[in-house]
C-alpha cells in the first residue's frame, strides 16, 4: 500500500470519499433486500405497485418503451461502454478508459448475477410469489447495468475530456435520467418489482463508485489529475 503514500492530498481524500461512497451504497442494497426477505414495508409496496392497473402499449408507443429498456439491456451497453474506452484510450494513449470499463462489466455480472442466483425472485408479471423459485428477477440487472454503464461512460469523459464540448455537461443529470427511465418503462411494463429496480440501481451506484475509487487509488501519468 506504499503507493497510497505518493498519491496528492486531494486524489486520496476523493479515493477515501468513493469507497465510502460504495460502502453506503452497498448497505442501502442490504436494507432493500433484508425488506425483501422479511417482508416488510417495501414487499407490501411492491404488491401495491403490482395492483395498479398496468395499460398495454401498442404499435409506436410499445417500440419506445423497448427502445427505452434497451438503455438498460447489457449487450447494447457494454459494446456502447467498450468502444468509447476504446476510442478514449486510443486518444490519451491508455488502456485505463479499457481496463476500468472490463472490470466495471465483470463486476456486474458477477456480483448482480450471483445475487439473482442467490434469491431467485420471480417477475411480477409471473407470480405473485417472490422468492425462491425459478426467476432471477431481483436484483434488477437493467437497472444496475444502466447506472454502472452510463455511469462509467460519464466519468470517463469527464476525466479524460476537461476541454471543449465537455466542460460544463451535467453527465450525471444524463445517467441519473437514463436509470430512471429505464426503471420506470419497467414498471410500466410489469416486468419487475419496484424492490427490484431499487435493489438493482443501490448495487449497481455501489459497483461504479468502487471502480472509481480504484482508479483514485491508482496513479498513471496519462491520465489528467
């Protein structure tokens, strides 16, 4: 951990604030997932959200919304994800833009995917039963893939672009709008319980803070400070 000790003031301290960061974001996954199993407050919500009545979309309207989800869908998203690296890298001469969005898209399959192996939550569209059945429903994969993605996109052209047509983009508006459109097109939808899209978007902010706290914690001179 020597290195830790040559890193400047203020890329520790922002280190130190991400990982805290991940950490909070990470417990907020935990309590939405202890109100799932307990059935709690927000188990009652999601059976409440579920009663509404849900209209069916068609023709144009029915192509936006899966163009909507498609923001979330994890094919789309890692080779939108891994071109830009790709292109960022080759512009700074890095493979850190690459490297960071490769660990950021095995994070996620790993830690989400185990998760939905782990609780085995049925889609509300399926069953009113939730847990440990057939379903990988929670947590919501969409949800953490558009935050983790987007999120990370946004950071890298944040970092590694400080001039022009950058400077003064809100990007964190741009994902924060992202995820929340893909969670409410499926609400919409009927294809996850609220608890899900909730779960998913705590522990996919988690994962994108922690991989951010990684690349404080890890000096490189071609990267800006």
């Amino acid at each position: 951990m020597s290195f830790l000790s040559q890193l400047p003031l203020e890329r520790k301290a922002e280190m130190w604030k991400a990982f805290r960061g991940s950490i909070w974001l990470f417990l907020g996954f935990l309590i939405v997932t202890q109100q799932v199993l307990a059935k709690g407050y927000l188990y009652r919500f999601d059976r409440w959200v579920k009663n509404l009545k849900h209209h069916t979309f068609k023709g144009n309207a029915s192509h936006l919304l899966l163009a909507i989800d498609d923001l979330g869908l994890r094919g789309f998203t890692a080779t939108v994800l891994i071109l830009a690296a790709l292109l960022i890298g080759w512009r700074f001469r890095s493979w850190r833009p690459f490297n960071l969005s490769v660990l950021s898209l095995l994070l996620l399959n790993g830690v989400v995917g185990l998760s939905k192996l782990a609780f085995h939550q049925v889609k509300p569209r399926l069953a009113n039963d939730l847990l440990h059945t057939t379903g990988l429903s929670y947590p919501s994969g969409h949800a953490a893939n558009a935050l983790l993605s987007w999120g990370l996109l946004a950071y890298l052209i944040f970092r590694y672009t400080h001039k022009e047509p950058f400077v003064g983009m809100r990007l964190h508006w741009v994902v924060g709008i992202i995820t929340l459109s893909v969670c409410i097109v499926s609400l919409m939808r009927d294809t996850h319980w609220f608890s899900d899209l909730l779960g998913g978007a705590l522990l996919g902010g988690s994962l994108l803070v922690f991989v951010i706290a990684i690349d404080r914690a890890i000096p490189s001179v071609k990267q800006p400070s």
